[in-house]
C-alpha cells in the first residue's frame, strides 16, 4: 500500500525543485528554513528530491542540516553554515565550498573529487571513504595533522588561500 504521507511529501518536494531560486527561497522563508538558502541552487533529481522531503516533512525540526545521498556536485556554496551537517554519501564533486562553516560534518563516503574547501571551517569532521581526490583544503581549517596527512595520502590538496596566512 502506498504511504500517502510520503506521497504527498514526494509530489511537495518535485514542485519545489521545479520553482526558480527566488520562489524556493519564498518558500523556505515561509517554512521558517531560510537559512538553508543553497537549497535555492540544488537540481531536480532524485537524490535531491529525497534530501528536500527531509526538509520539508518538519521544518521545525530541522535543526541540523540532512543532506545525505544529495546532489550538490558542481555548485557555488561558498560561505554555507552546514554545521552538523550530514552529508555522508552526498555529490560535492566540483563544488566551491570557500570559507564555509563545515564543524562536525560527516563526510562520510561523500564524494569531494575536485571540491574547493579553501578557508572552509573543518573542525571535528568525518572523512570515512570519502572521495578527495584533487579536493582543494587550506591552512588553519580545523583539521588535525592526522586528518592532513590522510586526506593527503588519499589525493586531497592543501592550497592556500591569502587569508589563510
């Protein structure tokens, strides 16, 4: 039997990917979740169709940003508050996340491959099989030495940006 819950949470969740950015951030305003503003960007597609209904089954519940499975490959999210974010398995590959608040993500699986992260907050975060090849990180980002020296093995680049210094 289908779940008419889900259901109608699907049908909201197409029709707002189906909005302009402008319209979506109407809607989140009206839902009280403004803040998550890159949802403005996202595409429609599956996986952000089941990232959308996260946020939209209770708003007022969405403390923590649910971004796991999501599609955000090859978008500009630079200066995203994403703080306890999870984003394990999500698509960041191209993405430009410069000088955002990523403090205790979880990366988990998440696939980075050529992500700029330069300036981006990072303490406390989770890189299980994460995918960093080419991810460009900076200096003074939150990582500790043993998290550097393991991203770098796997592919990760440590580039600077002049703020970093």
């Amino acid at each position: 039997m289908i779940n008419h819950h889900t259901q109608d949470l699907r049908s909201n969740a197409i029709h707002f990917l189906e909005q302009n950015p402008s319209q979506r951030l109407k809607i989140l305003q009206e839902l009280g979740i403004a803040r998550y503003q890159f949802l403005t960007k996202i595409r429609l597609n599956d996986a952000n169709i089941n990232c959308v209904m996260r946020f939209l089954e209770d708003p007022s519940q969405m403390k923590f940003p649910n971004l796991s499975g999501a599609d955000l490959s090859e978008l500009v999210l630079d200066d995203v508050k994403l703080i306890r974010g999870n984003l394990s398995g999500a698509n960041l590959q191209g993405s430009s996340l410069l000088n955002a608040d990523l403090i205790f993500v979880n990366f988990t699986k998440a696939d980075l491959r050529n992500a700029d992260l330069r300036g981006a907050t990072l303490n406390e975060t989770i890189w299980l099989e994460a995918l960093v090849e080419n991810c460009q990180l900076g200096l003074g980002n939150g990582l500790t030495k043993q998290q550097r020296k393991d991203l770098q093995l796997r592919g990760a680049r440590l580039n600077y940006l002049a703020d970093d210094n």
